[in-house]
C-alpha cells in the first residue's frame, strides 16, 4: 500500500524533501500558505553538500546549469585590501565539486517542475497537525483534513508545525540586520567576495546572467523606523572599496531582514509522525552558507529512511547532531566575523586571517560542506 505524506512548506527544503519522497514511493502532498509564487528572494550559493544533494535528487545539472560556478574568494577590508583569498580551481580540487551562485527563484522553480502538476497547493494555511498524522488547514475550497503516515514540517524559521508540536521552541534575534538585493546584468568580472569591517560586512556573489547578489550586515537592534532601505545601504557602505557603492545603486529593489535564529537546540526533530527540516528545525544565522544547505541534505536523509521501520528515529539520530553543530558553528563565526566590534580584537583578527596559510583556510571553510549523501538516498523514481 502506497504512504502518504503531507509537507507544510514549499520553500527549497520541503520541494526537496517531497521530490525525494516521490522518489521512494511515496505519495506527497505539499501545503503552501503563499496563493501564488512569484520570483521572491534574492541569491545563495549552493556548496558542494547541497550540490550532492540535488544529484541524488536527481536535479544537480538543471541547477548548474542555472547557477554560475565560482572562480574565486576571499575576505576584504573596506579599503579593498584583501585578507584571504582561495584561488581558482582550489575548492572544486578540494570537495570534487565547486560552489555554486544561484538565484533563489531560480532554484525554487527548478524544485518546483520536478514534481507533477497538483502536488502543491497553494493557498492552505495550517491550523492543526497532530502526532498521529492529521494535519487540518484552510484551502481556497474551506477547511480541509488530511490524514497522513508522515508529516513533514518545512515552513521555515517561524514554522507553524513547530509552534504547534514544539510550543516552547521561539526564534530568537541575534542582533543583526541585513539588506539583501540583486543588480540587473553587471558589466565586468567579479569574484565572490566578503568584506569585512566593524559590526558590519558586504557580501558580492556573481549570478550565471551576470546579474549580482549581494547582502550588507550591520550589528542592530530589531525593528526601528522605516526608511529608504537603499539610501540606508548606502550611507553605511558608500565608502567601501568599488564596486560595492555601484552594485547598491544599481539594485530596485532591496529588501530588508532582522536575522533570528534557533539559539536553543531542539531536543529531537520528530514526533510521532511529525518531522521537522530546515529552518523549522534548525533556523540558522547565514555566517558559513549553509541554511539552504542543510535543508537539502535533512530532505535526502528523511526520503532515504522515511520507508523504514524506525525510519524517523533514524533521521533525528542521523540529522539533528550536525545540523546543530553546523548552526552553533555559523553563529559563532559570525561572532567572529560580522559582529565584532571591538577594534583591538578586529586587528587581532585580519592579522591572524592574513597570516593564515591559504590551504590551511580553505580546508578550514570547506569542512561543513564535505558531506555526501547515504547511499540509500540515491533509488530511482519508481
């Protein structure tokens, strides 16, 4: 007899997870709150986990082939002057496989064709899951009840399957504010590049179509008066090292994040029937690249064992220690990074980063992304 699933969520974890559930006989339905998806978002880059991933999945080449592979990168400081560098060539001989700069929109699309027409509805937002498998939520028809073997969770940092199953597990924010955008086509080559300074960081990730993602980070307390974003980015960063002032007036539009997390790690990602994955289960701050990252690889384990016996218990044995040590992790370097302020320690820092040898570095910054995925993960569509 056929298992039925239900993912909540049709971000990149969830279309993930029920593309690899598809894979392994499962019927999946997936309830998305959104009426209509529309080309939101702004970049990520895909390290070489997520890349295994998405060939397990079977997707890895589409995603390539919409992503650009990066070159090279390194760490600045406002000046220009750079304080780490991997060479061309330096991560793919590493890892057997480079990074990737995507559009999120891009990707989600990708996810999204890959499973048949009316697997996603739109529109559902959930009122009610259990540990039994019934989920409850109100479609554009009225209310609806679903009775489901495997309940997935993968409505992002402010899930509402957690709030309902985990009650006591609320996102914290971590102090920082971040504007995101893309330019329109950029003329000139750019490496992927992150420059640092006091409380505050730039980051530059060229797209396939030559457009340019970029983010800027500031240590700030949430909320505050609204404004022009842009004219904001600006005035912190218009006197950073080019082309950062010129990628910030070239975007339309730029959007605007007070970043939380989950500083408290979850006690277990399962109950009863109901799973949780990415952000729902391991919101992370955005320090080492990795938030997409780990959804993918929760999404091929959780598809891999989900037909098993003890397949949930698996999952939560096999995901929840290195999600959450690659979430301490991230918070920590951003710590290091982005949010320090103290000048004496941001010297003591570039020092030590600038005296670093470059292989040393590079194997420091690619052991999160060195992870394959169980070979159970890899069955074809049946």
């Amino acid at each position: 007899m056929t298992r039925t699933a239900v993912v909540v969520g049709a971000g990149i974890g969830g279309l993930s997870a029920a593309i690899g559930l598809r894979r392994e006989g499962w019927d999946v339905t997936v309830l998305e709150r959104v009426a209509a998806f529309g080309p939101v978002g702004a970049g990520l880059v895909l390290q070489a986990n997520g890349l295994r991933c998405l060939d397990a999945l079977g997707l890895g080449e589409a995603v390539r082939m919409r992503g650009l592979a990066d070159a090279s990168a390194g760490t600045r400081r406002p000046d220009g002057r750079w304080l780490a560098r991997v060479p061309a060539g330096d991560l793919e001989r590493l890892l057997k496989t480079s990074a990737v700069g995507i559009h999120r929109a891009a990707l989600h699309e990708i996810l999204l064709g890959a499973l048949p027409a009316g697997t996603v509805v739109t529109g559902a937002q959930v009122t009610a899951v259990t540990r039994d498998g019934l989920v409850d939520y109100d479609g554009p028809a009225g209310p609806v009840r679903i009775a489901a073997d495997l309940v997935v969770g993968a409505d992002g940092i402010h899930s509402t399957v957690r709030r309902l199953m985990w009650p006591a597990a609320d996102p914290v924010h971590v102090g920082v504010r971040v504007w995101r955008g893309v330019t329109p086509p950029w003329d000139g080559d750019l490496a992927v590049a992150f420059t640092w300074d006091r409380g505050a960081e730039f980051g530059i990730v060229p797209l396939v179509d030559g457009r340019v993602y970029w983010f800027a980070a500031v240590n700030a307390v949430p909320g505050g008066p609204a404004g022009d974003d842009k004219a904001l980015v600006l005035d912190r960063f218009g006197a950073w090292h080019e082309p950062i002032p010129a990628l910030v007036a070239a975007t339309g539009t730029v959007l605007r994040d007070d970043l939380a997390c989950l500083d408290e790690p979850l006690p277990t990602y399962v109950r009863g029937r109901v799973a949780l994955l990415g952000d729902a289960a391991h919101a992370m701050t955005p320090n080492l690249g990795q938030g997409a990252n780990q959804a993918l690889e929760d999404a091929v384990v959780l598809a891999g064992v989900a037909s098993r016996p003890d397949g949930l218990a698996a999952y939560d044995a096999q995901r929840r220690p290195r999600s959450q040590q690659v979430a301490k992790a991230s918070r920590m370097m951003g710590r290091f990074g982005q949010q320090l302020e103290n000048p004496i320690a941001v010297a003591a820092r570039n020092t030590v980063m600038r005296l670093t040898p470059p292989r040393m570095a590079l194997r420091s910054m690619a052991r999160y992304a060195d992870w394959h995925p169980p070979a159970q993960t890899e069955s074809v569509e049946r």
